[in-house]
C-alpha cells in the first residue's frame, strides 16, 4: 500500500463518520445528505469547507495536529477512532505521552505453553504464531492438528467451523474486524495487513461489508461462548496482554468461568 492508499483511508474514515453523525439542531429535516454536512463540520471544527474536503477526497494535504484533534472533537471520536484518525494522518496524538519501549521480554515467547487454560499469541496480522495444547483442544479448526489456516480472522469468517463454535458469532465476527481496523489504521502501508485484507474482502463479503463500514474499536476483554462439539457449552474470561516494545504482539489467555 503507498501513501496515496493511505490518504484515501483517511478520507474514507472522514466521511463515514461524519456521515453518522446526527443532524445539528435547526439543520433541515428533509434535506437528502445523511448526517452532517461538509460545511457544518468545517465549521464545528474551526477548519475551511475547502480543506474538509480535500481531505474527504483522498488528497495529499497537510494536517495539524490540533486541527486533527479539533475534527477528532467535532465527530465525537472514540478513542480507538480518534487513535485511527492520528494514525492515517500519519501524526502523533499529543494526548498520548511518548514512553521509552524496553526490549520484549524472552519469557513472553513461551507464556502461552506456561498457561493452564486456552492461550494463544498473535503477531501484527492476527496469526497465531504460539499456543498451548488447551488453546488447540478448543479451537478446532484454527488451533488443532487438522488446520493448516493460522490467520485468527481467516478463521473467523471462512471457517465453516466457527459459526458453529463461536458464541454470539455474527457480533463477534463484526467486533474483530472493528478491532482489527484499529491495529490496520496505525500501519496502512504494511504490505502483510494490505494483503490480508485484500485477501478478506475478495472471499467473504460480510467482511468486505464490515471493512467497508470503518468501525473501530479497541481491543476488549470479557466474557466468551463456546459450543465444542465434544465438550459441550464452555464460558471464559478473555484477556488480552501487550508487549510494550511490541504492541502488536498480543498474548490471549481464556480462564474458565
């Protein structure tokens, strides 16, 4: 993906949200554009209706860091959205504190086997690279012997296995690739992600239909739902950890409820 690429996304990302956004009050009630208007966030956000739309356009243009965060304000941007908003503009979101990063601990690497219930880590695309043998008795179909597809969000939406295994499938499915365009948003241009998304959208239009919706979310912990086809109706807390030299490094571990 090249830098054109990415000010696409951004402008994409732009439009759609402020396109969900409500009207403002006196704006007509008949009129046909959805949301909020170019000229009424130029104006919410102190920025010219020009810039707003170059910006939507894809174009190449310089943006501050205070109008990003104004815009950010302005559409009432989630964290992990206005996170994703910096990330294509390729600027540093001066609410987040720059914090030396030590080196990835060794021990990490081998955590997951060290784990008594189901742990798995994934790198930057969402493969999983370790897990233990609990994480493989219960993910049959990704984790097990049997699968060659490692990809967690391969998984998720071409696996004809996973409807069935995953509680709240359809809700989950859609909150992964929210979670995903996240981590997406902070590398537009990484050739492995482009790929995998490229690769998504072409054989599964729920996820071509989630990735068109530009939903961003953070990664949550929580309660998960299993239905294992010889283990029956199974319930975890999920928890995710970071490295903080690596963060797209994470290490999921499942403790039965």
């Amino acid at each position: 993906m090249n830098e054109i690429d990415r000010w696409r996304l951004l402008g994409a990302f732009l439009r759609v949200h402020r396109e969900r956004m409500p009207r403002p009050d006196g704006a007509a009630s008949r009129r046909r554009t959805p949301g909020m208007r170019r000229e009424e966030l130029a104006e919410a956000a102190g920025i010219s209706v020009t810039w707003i739309t170059w910006l939507e356009q894809g174009r190449e243009v310089s943006a501050s860091v205070p109008a990003l965060s104004r815009i950010a304000e302005a559409l009432r941007l989630t964290p992990a959205e206005r996170a994703s908003l910096f990330d294509l503009a390729g600027k540093r979101d001066l609410r987040i504190p720059a914090t030396f990063e030590p080196d990835l601990p060794v021990e990490l690497l081998a955590l997951s086997s060290q784990f008594a219930g189901p742990c798995y880590l994934l790198d930057a695309t969402w493969t999983a690279r370790a897990w233990n043998a609990a994480a493989a008795d219960l993910f049959i179909g990704w984790l097990d012997d049997t699968s060659a597809e490692r990809n967690l969000l391969a998984f998720v939406f071409l696996s004809l296995v996973a409807p069935s295994l995953i509680g709240d499938w359809a809700d989950r499915a859609r909150r992964l690739v929210a979670e995903f365009r996240a981590d997406f948003n902070r590398h537009p241009s990484d050739p492995a992600m482009g790929a995998l998304v490229d690769r998504l959208v072409e054989e599964s239009s729920l996820f071509a239909s989630h990735w068109r919706d530009q939903d961003v979310l953070g990664r949550e912990g929580g309660e998960r739902r299993f239905t294992h086809p010889q283990r029956g109706e199974l319930h975890f807390h999920q928890a995710t950890l970071l490295a903080a030299s690596r963060p797209e490094i994470k290490l999921v571990c499942l403790t039965a409820l």
